[in-house]
C-alpha cells in the first residue's frame, strides 16, 4: 500500500525516487514515454540508467506505454515519444488485430528489456459500450493472448467513470481476461487543483475497483488525493509527484510544447495538511501557524519544509500514512474508515478558512469525494 511516482519532465525523477523509497514514502517509479528519453539526451537518463537505479534502491519500476495519450485533444508532445520503438507504421494505428499485435509486442518487447511489469497498452475510452470501448477491449485481448501474466489499463475520461451499468459491463468483460492486475486512468480536461470531480465518477471509480480489487491488485495511476477513495473501495497503491502533471492525467499536458521547454512546469508546493485532506498556498499555511500553531500541529504530523523535495516528502507520507491505516481493514470497515476522515476534515476546514482566507476549502477538497464515497457506501447498503 502506499505511493507511486509518475515521471517527470525534469531530471530528478531517479533521485528523488530512491530517497522516496529509501524513506518509506515511495514504492517505485512509473515511466513515460512522454516525459522521458529511451535513450540519455544530456539532460535526462536513459529508460534502462533509470529502471537500474530504482530497482537497486529496492523500488518497483514501471513503464506505462501510454497508448491512451495519443487520443487526447490537440496531443502533441512526442519529442521524447518519438523515440520508443512501440509502432512498425503510423504511430497510434490499431485499426487491425495484426496492428495491435504488432503493438503490443513492441511495448512487452521494451519492458522486458527494463525489467519492467507487463502492463498491457490501452485507448481512451469517453463511453461504454462504443466502437472505442470494443478496440479497448480487442486490445486487451491480444494483450493477454501474448502475456497471460500481464496487467490491463482501463483510461476513461470522468464521462466514462460516471457511465454506471454501461461501466460496470465494461469492466466485467475485461475481468473475464483475468489479468494480473489492474492500472486505473481517469484523464481530465484541465490541471486544476483540486480537480474538477463529481460524485458520479468517484462513485465509479470505486464500485469498479472494489468489484475488481476481490482477485487482484488495482491502482490509480496520478490518483493524488483524488483516489483516496479508491484506496477505500479497495486499491492499493495512487500515483502522484511533485509536479501537477504528476497528479492529475490533464490534456493540455501532452500539448506540444517549444522544442527548448525543458522542465516540466512549476514545482507544486501548495502544503498538503493531513487534518484537512487537502492543501493550502504557502502563504496560507504560513499564516495559519503564526495565528494558531497548535492548531497547525494538529492538522499535519511534521513541519512542511520550505524546498519542494521537503514539500514532495510530506504530500506523499500523508497519502502513504492514509494508504496504510486503510490497508488493515477491508469491505465496510474500510470505507467507514475513510469517510470518518472526511468528516474529521470537514470540520476542521471552517477554522482554518476563518484563519487563512484561503478560497478553496472543503467544497473543493473535501465534498465530491465525500459524496461519491457515501454513494457507493449507500448502493453496498453500509450506509
């Protein structure tokens, strides 16, 4: 149980992984074909530099070919993409079962090479039960045909986690596959932080990793705190990072971008309070020790560091500490575990919006998981 971390544009993506894993808050890395070479460029490591690292540091590493990136609107950045050897013809052409193949092998082809898990490539599917859903779910047959110890990708966008029996069927036709587990994917239309979620997406979410999650491991790749309730429902693991495009599967993030942009953005260092399942700018959080220090101490379990690694270490042993006082309860107990912590941070919200003055409080934070976790608490008759 704990934390997985999705590749960065910059280049401390190794680095910072084995101090993550060296210091409990980090399982492992997942790689990128979007945000990192196969080959050292200078500024980066190769794909295999960076598996060896990891892997020696005793972290998990991934490779997530990210086949579902190339049906997002106006995708573009492929500068690093380009490099991956993951098609014999036109990049993205699945229109036969002997182009999927081809694909598939190329990506199990290059994991292998990294000692990477088979996780099995995937489309972006917006709704159930479409001729995209059935190229998903083709893939994953010939996925499975070539490795039957491989995991599946299910990528949908909020309008595909909220599809209800559209989803649940869906679903239960890749579970017949009997995969080895499972990589979750909700994409969003922006990067907003929090995102923009609904009850019914989280509702999805959950009810389909709990119906999976009874054979086999289920994850939430850039889960961040928007898969919390996944965990409850029964996952095991959130990726995350230390930059938005590390939480959150936006669209405009495989935008192109000037051939000179190196990095990836602005680091994120909004301070993650555990009390509160949620974030405040530095400068609230600032302003919310000088007035009431006790009250700060309460809501976070250590000072927040000023630098962004120190800010990235906290952020993921709040997830990790969540993931583990979870990870010992099971079916109801698990859920009435988490909602208790929503509604411990509900309450603790009014003072620290009257403290603060910040803008986003527990409506943003706090209420579409809450929600979407009593839904499906509801619809399991636990609540």
């Amino acid at each position: 149980m704990g934390v997985l971390i999705q590749d960065t544009a910059r280049n401390n993506l190794v680095t910072w992984s084995v101090h993550a894993v060296a210091g409990g808050y980090g399982v492992g890395t997942m790689l990128s074909p979007f945000a990192s070479p196969f080959e050292a460029n200078g500024f980066k490591r190769s794909a295999l530099a960076t598996s060896e690292a990891i892997r020696e540091a005793g972290g998990e590493f991934w490779l997530d070919p990210m086949t579902y990136a190339l049906d997002m609107p106006r995708a573009g950045d492929f500068r690093h993409y380009a490099e991956w050897d993951f098609w014999s013809t036109t990049r993205g052409d699945l229109t036969s079962r002997a182009a999927m193949r081809e694909h598939v092998q190329r990506v199990f082809r290059a994991q292998t090479a990294l000692d990477s898990p088979a996780l099995a490539p995937t489309v972006l599917v917006s709704y159930p039960d479409t001729p995209r859903s059935q190229t998903a779910l083709e893939l994953a047959q010939v996925a499975m045909e070539a490795d039957t110890g491989a995991w599946l990708s299910v990528a949908g966008d909020q309008e595909f986690w909220s599809a209800g029996a559209e989803l649940d069927a869906h679903v239960g036709a890749l579970d017949q596959l009997e995969p080895a587990g499972w990589m979750f994917i909700v994409t969003r239309g922006d990067n907003s932080m929090p995102p923009s979620a609904s009850t019914n997406e989280i509702f999805g979410l959950m009810r389909a990793t709990y119906a999976l999650s009874q054979d086999r491991p289920v994850r939430v790749a850039y889960g961040d705190l928007a898969a919390v309730p996944a965990l409850a429902a029964g996952a095991e693991v959130v990726g995350t990072g230390w930059d938005i495009r590390q939480r959150i599967c936006a669209y405009q993030d495989f935008e192109e971008r000037p051939a000179d942009t190196q990095d990836g953005g602005g680091w994120y260092q909004r301070p993650t309070l555990a009390g509160l399942l949620g974030g405040l700018t530095s400068r609230e959080y600032e302003v919310l020790v000088s007035e009431e220090a006790a009250l700060a101490a309460r809501l976070t379990p250590a000072a927040i560091g000023p630098r962004p690694e120190q800010a990235f270490r906290h952020h993921a042993t709040v997830l990790t500490n969540v993931a583990t006082a979870l990870s010992s309860l099971s079916g109801r107990a698990r859920a009435e575990a988490m909602r208790q912590m929503y509604l411990d941070a509900e309450g603790e919200w009014p003072a620290v919006q009257a403290i603060t003055g910040t803008r986003l409080g527990p409506s943003r934070w706090i209420a579409p998981f809450k929600a979407g976790l009593e839904v499906f608490m509801t619809s399991e008759g636990w609540l």
